[in-house]
C-alpha cells in the first residue's frame, strides 16, 4: 500500500490496516496472549501479543496527545515526555506497563475505541490540515498520524501472522 498523501488515502490506510491485523488478533486464545515469544520493539527483546496490542494503543494515544495540546497552543514533548527519538525501545516498554492491567479482551476493545477515536480526529481535519501545512519538523500531521497508526498496524500484522505460524504449525 502507498504512504497515504491525503485524507481519503489516509482514513483508507488506518481502517483497512486495523480491520487486517484485527481479524489476525481476534481469533488467538486469551491464554496465548501472555506468552512472551515475539520478538520485542527493542533489539534483543521479547514482548507478547498484549504487549504488542499495549504499543499501538499507547502510540495512538499519543497522536491523540500530540494534537490535543497543540491545539491548546501547548508544548509538545516528541515522542514523549521523559523519551527521545533514540529511545522507543524504552517508550515501547511503558506503553507495555501502562496497559498491563486491562486483559486481551480489555485490550483489545481499546485498540478499537483508540483507533475510532483517530479515524475521527482524521475526519475533523481538512485536507490542508493533513498534508499541506508542516505539523512537526518536516512532517505533515497527516504523515504523523500514518507514521504512528496505519504503519505501526501493518507491522503489527507481520509480526502476529510470522508468530501464528511458529505456534500453530511447529
């Protein structure tokens, strides 16, 4: 799939990106979810598939963040608050904590409530909003938004089919 370069393109990419890696995350059994065998957003790591389900909410979160408080004129701290670029392994292993408490079934109604919620962010925006003006050094909001949504889930896709294969056909 192309990198969205406008809103249609864009809405298109998250929805058809979700609904994808959603029909592979739906039909793992809840006891699987826990087991530590993926390999992990930082080199030499391990996560889970609720890990992995916990980073893309937290990612989604955040362009969520990102937009609320640049709309209220508010500094914004990239990626976040305490992080640097340089350090996503690290911000991948909050995002895990920070939802460690909900369940699969918890976790994954958030990923779906989360990405209603950017679908309708998306649609708020203009078309110049998204891919006109610079939003962030020499990215678009729109090129954020994909960057942190429709990219991460497509990876995430990879990730739980490559999983799926070693658990179920070994």
């Amino acid at each position: 799939m192309a990198i969205p370069n406008n809103k249609t393109a864009l809405l298109h990419a998250v929805e058809v990106n979700y609904q994808k890696l959603r029909t592979d995350l739906i039909d793992i059994p809840t006891p699987l979810t826990a087991i530590i065998e993926l390999d992990g957003h930082a080199q030499g790591t391990k996560m889970s598939i609720c890990n992995l389900v916990s980073y893309l909410i937290g990612w989604q979160e955040l362009v969520l963040k990102w937009h609320r408080k640049k709309s209220k004129g508010q500094k914004v701290d990239f990626p976040e608050t305490g992080f640097k670029w340089n350090e996503l392994g690290l911000l991948a292993q909050k995002f895990y904590k920070d939802f460690e408490h909900l369940d699969y079934p918890q976790l994954l109604k958030k990923l779906e409530t989360t990405k209603i919620k950017i679908i309708n962010l998306i649609e708020s925006q203009s078309n110049n909003d998204l891919y006109i003006e610079l939003w962030y050094e020499k990215y678009t909001f729109g090129r954020m938004i994909q960057l942190n949504t429709a990219s991460p889930f497509l990876n995430a896709r990879k990730r739980v089919r490559k999983w799926k294969i070693m658990m179920y056909d070994v």
